[in-house]
C-alpha cells in the first residue's frame, strides 16, 4: 500500500537521507550525532525532531573562536546563530506551506514558489551542517588514505586539486559553494561551482568538501578579499572527517 504524502513523512524522508546531497560518514573524524544515516547525516545530525516533525540548529562541535586566527569568532557566531538558523526556519516554513497546499488550506498556485523554498532552504540546512564538520581546530594539512590515493589518482597531486578547489571557490559568481564530489557512478573525484545553495550540483554525487563564499561566510574580516578567505579556509579543512565521507561513498 502507498503510504500517503504527509508532512512527517516528508520531513522524515528528508532527514534519512532522501536528499540527494546527503553523504554518509563512516570511518575516521566526526562530530557529535553524524551516526550514518541511509546516505549520511543522520536525523539528530540534521536536528530533526521526530515529535514536532520539524528541524531545530544543531550546536557546533566547536567553540566558535576555535577556528582563530582563520575563521573568526565573531563570523562563525554570526553565520551559524543567525544565517544557518535562517534556512532551517526557511525549511520548516517551506514544510508547512506545502503541507497545507496538500489538504486544501493553502494556495496551489504557490506550489512553485515553495518548491524552490523547500529546495533553498533544505539544501542550505544541510550545507551549512557538512560545512561546520568540514573544519576543525588543529587540523592535518592533508589527507591521508584512500582518499589521497583518490586525488592524486583524478587530480594528478594533492597541489593540483588544492589550486583547482581554490580557483573554483574564488571564482563562484555571487553567491555559493565550490564543492568536492564522489560521483559515484563513475567512481571519481570531481570539483564543482554550486550557485545559491542548490543550483548546479551534479545529481547522484556525494559532497565531500565544501566551502561556503557567500560573503557572510567572510567578509566581517575578510572585506572583498574571498581568495585570502579560501586560503584560510584550507587550513582549518577537517580531513578525517572528508575521509570518513570518502570511504563510506566509495564502498
């Protein structure tokens, strides 16, 4: 029997996993609650609250001056306190609305405009969580592993991907994300802009790393300067945790 479409169901499709951008960690580095999932971040990862149905901001498994003098205190409050917990209300506001298109109380002749919420708003709450998890205090300059293995193998070095990675991030037009991928299917490496929160990711793919340059992201000590930003994001880049990403999405 068809279980019906109903508000808790999607919220918890989402939170499972049904998200095509969901990676599933498993090895190595990980913060507290990143327990896998079918694809990855679990529901608790993700602050899903199965009694309300709806997604609450997950604490950060770091003090917010622990990324100093790379990232400072005064951004990670500011991009996690109020940016991140923006998109999860977005998310949750996005569930409601079309829940209501469904039983009638709603307009269906908004069903676009909080489809492409729905999208902004999911794809940005889970950006932004793999985003927090991707870095940490006194972390390894490189990979190690099967992922290194993987890099040299698809990028030819670990300097040729790093300067790839770099340029793509510095590069993005407005507002987005330069991500590391597994694609899976072909079972390699690749580097990809994304606009917005979800507009050109390559479907099927895993996200590995990635780095946020909106410009809330940076500018409170960065200004206009987005490749000195991309560099400091480099050294405070979580490998064992991209690692556990890259192992689990390669098995």
């Amino acid at each position: 029997m068809t279980t019906p479409l109903t508000r808790r169901v999607a919220l918890g499709a989402l939170a499972t996993g049904s998200a095509a951008v969901l990676a599933r960690p498993a090895m190595g580095a990980r913060a507290p609650g990143l327990a896998s999932g079918a694809f990855g971040l679990s529901a608790a990862a993700l602050g899903y609250q199965a009694a309300t149905g709806e997604y609450t901001l997950p604490d950060l498994a770091y003090d917010v001056a622990a990324l100093e003098p790379h990232i400072d205190a005064q951004t990670m409050t500011i991009h996690h306190d109020r940016h991140h917990a923006g998109y999860v209300r977005g998310l949750n506001i996005a569930l409601q609305q079309l829940e209501l298109i469904r039983t009638g109380g709603g307009d269906p002749a908004l069903i676009k405009h909080w489809c492409g919420q729905l999208s902004f708003n999911a794809s940005g709450h889970i950006n932004h969580t793999l985003f927090w998890n991707c870095m940490a205090p006194d972390a390894p300059g490189e990979p190690g592993g099967a992922l290194m293995d993987a890099i040299v193998r698809d990028f030819g070095s670990f300097n040729s991907f790093k300067a790839q990675f770099t340029l793509a991030a510095e590069t993005v037009e407005g507002g987005g994300w330069a991500w590391l991928i597994h694609e899976a299917m072909g079972g390699r490496l690749m580097i990809i802009q994304q606009e917005k929160q979800q507009n050109m990711f390559v479907t099927g793919a895993r996200p590995l790393l990635g780095i946020d340059v909106w410009e809330h992201a940076y500018y409170l000590k960065y200004q206009n300067r987005r490749a000195e930003y991309v560099a400091a994001f480099m050294n405070v880049v979580n490998w064992p945790f991209v690692q556990s990403l890259y192992e689990s999405s390669d098995g």
